[in-house]
C-alpha cells in the first residue's frame, strides 16, 4: 500500500504529534525524489531504527547553482511513492513550496569550515540552501533521527554540525553508499549518462580502489593521487575537478592514511559531474 501523501504543515504535524503522543519515534529520510536504491536504502533503515518512517520529497530551489539544473531535475512523485510502498514508510511529506519557503522568508542557514573545501567553491551557495532546507525539514518533521547517504558525505557532515549547533534534538545517521554491480555509485544523475559516459562512470570505483590499495601499504596519498588522475583522463573522464584524502571527521587533508579518512573524488564523464567517496582505513 502506498503511504498517504501529505503537502501540509498542519496535515504533517497532525500525524508526527499523534506519534510523539503514543510514545513513537519517528525516522525522517530528506530527498528530492527520483528515488533510487540508495534512497531505498536509507527509507529501509529508517524502517528498522523507528517506530515511523517519513520520506520527505522536495525539490529545494535553494541549492541549485544552476536554474537550467533545476528546471531539468526529475519529478516523478507518483513512481517515487511505488518505489516506497514495500517499505512500510508511513508518510510522504511533498510540501508545497509556500510551506518551506512562505512569502517573506528570510533566513539563510550557514555552516562555516566544513563548506569552505571540495563541493563549497565548486557550487557556491550549495550548502546554504542544504542546511536551509534540511533545518526547516527537521523541525518540520520533529523526527528523532535523519538518515542520509554518505554518497554525499560532505553534505551529511555538514548536516549534522548543523543540528548540533542549533540544538535540534535529531541523530544524524549515516548510511553506505549503494554501488552498481560495476562499482558506480547510485545517483540520480547516472540517469542523464549516455551508454558511452555510463561506461566511463563505471571505471571510477575501480580507479579508487586503486588509491586506498596502496593507501593501505603506507603509500603516500600525492603521487597515488597524480596515477589516479592519468588513469581516470585515460578511462574517458574530460576533466578530474579533484581527488583529496581527508580526515573522516574533520575534512582536514592528510597527506597519508594517518587516521580514518576518505578519498574523495569528482570527476565529468560524458557531460555529467559524477561525485564519489569511499573510506580509507588508517595504516
Ligand atoms: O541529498 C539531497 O537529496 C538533498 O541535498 C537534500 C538533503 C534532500 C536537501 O534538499
């Protein structure tokens, strides 16, 4: 059965207090629809850590560097609620834009130092719009724990500074990227590869895996880093925006497997900028 679809605040909170009244915690997954296995995923351990699950499914305006991005992202409501319906999601919250953004909103949510590297100066006033929007969902939702890919790992650890520096009583939690038989992580975005760019995506895993190999023999990260590169250039990749070791924490960059880290890399293939991370076991 699929689960009802609210797009009101009054209609949200009607349901989330008569939960918190029975005692019910409540598990909220933040999306933008076009719903994958990765999200299915993460509405799944929402499902097994909480009495109530809520899927929220908004196209955020505030995130998107790019209108022609935003006007092209995909809409696709009614097969995102199919998706769900095995998951026992006890709501779908798809609000109308008026209630994230009513008349006269004004505030924007800024998270300094974790934004400042990797996807920050590549899209400005990303991360605003993320912290914005998932602030609002939050308390929207009044959920006791979010959970998100760490696919966007830098985008779950800004979330949850956030949290934490505002005192929204939420846990943030973290969940494994889900991969491709290939090793191609899932993301809406591998829907806009051509056959010819999916077979370049493919080879991006692979290329990492090769980095955290010799990561673990105690390699430094630069030159590993350097053959990434040439190998990703020579799989098709047009253009490698960065490959960085960061701490797993803090995103400090580490010139070695110092410590728990994660090899970070963006890359375009076929005219889509593809993101991925994997972690790295310290040596
Ligand atoms: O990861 C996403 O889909 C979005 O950034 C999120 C967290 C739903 C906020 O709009």
């Amino acid at each position: 059965m699929t689960a009802p679809i609210l797009r009101s605040l009054a209609e949200l909170r009607t349901k989330t207090n008569e939960w918190h009244r029975n005692g019910e915690t409540i598990g909220v997954v933040p999306t933008m629809g076009a719903l994958h296995e990765g999200h299915l995923s993460l509405a799944q351990a929402a499902k097994e850590g909480c009495d109530r699950v809520i899927v929220t499914i908004f196209v955020n305006p505030k995130q998107f560097n790019n209108p022609e991005d935003l006007a092209n992202y995909p809409r696709t409501e009614h097969e995102d609620a199919k998706k769900l319906a095995p998951y026992g999601v006890d709501a779908i919250y798809v609000p109308d834009p008026h209630e994230v953004y009513p008349d006269g909103f004004s505030t924007t949510v800024s998270v300094a130092g974790l934004t400042d590297m990797m996807e920050g100066p590549f899209r400005p006033g990303h991360f605003e719009g993320v912290a914005t929007v998932v602030a609002k969902l939050f308390l929207q939702t009044q959920a006791d724990r979010a959970y998100f890919g760490e696919k966007d790992y830098q985008q779950l650890l800004v979330v949850r500074r956030m949290a934490r520096d505002l005192n929204i009583p939420i846990e943030v939690i973290g969940c494994s990227t889900v991969r491709e038989p290939s090793g191609l992580a899932m993301s809406s975005r591998n829907l806009l590869l051509s056959p010819e760019g999916l077979r370049v995506a493919e080879r991006m895993n692979n290329v990492m895996r090769h980095v955290a190999d010799g990561l673990a023999t105690g390699k430094d990260f630069a030159p590993l880093a350097q053959e990434a590169k040439e190998n990703l250039l020579q799989a098709g990749f047009s253009e490698i925006e960065y490959i960085d070791l960061r701490c797993a924490e803090t995103l400090e960059n580490l010139s070695k497997a110092s410590k728990p880290a994660r090899l970070f890399v963006t890359a375009w293939a076929g005219g889509v900028r593809l993101i991925d991370n994997i972690p790295v076991n310290p040596v």
